[in-house]
C-alpha cells in the first residue's frame, strides 16, 4: 500500500488545550483574546476542520469560560 493510500485511512483526533487561567494576562484567557479578527481558539478549530486527517476536535475548558467556548 502506497504512502497516499495509508494517509488517506489515517484519521485521527485533535486536542485544543483551552483550560488556562489567563492569570498572566490580566484574568483574559489567551484563547479568547482577539487575532486578526478571530480568537485565537476560532483560529485553532477552523486549523482543525481544514484537515482531511482530523476526525474529532476535543476542546479543554476551565469551568470560568465553559459557555463562552
């Protein structure tokens, strides 16, 4: 089986790791800070559903921002 054809059945799933405080940044949770015109985590999930590869997207929240992801 050509490298291609085992890619091509290859699906995996991806972990975006959002649980953080934000402490270092003035209680602003980096995953939610603003980047040309998208939070950084839109920015992560639409990386994510671009990719063939990526079956399932898990994304960790802290109970502080649970409803704003």
């Amino acid at each position: 089986m050509s490298l291609r054809a085992q890619r091509s059945n290859l699906k995996v799933g991806a972990i975006i790791a959002a649980a953080g405080s934000g402490e270092r940044m003035d209680n602003i949770d980096k995953i939610f800070a603003p980047l040309g015109g998208k939070t950084l985590l839109a920015w992560s999930v639409d990386t994510c559903q671009r990719c063939d590869l990526v079956q399932q997207i898990v994304i960790t929240l802290n109970n502080n921002n649970f409803e704003l992801g």
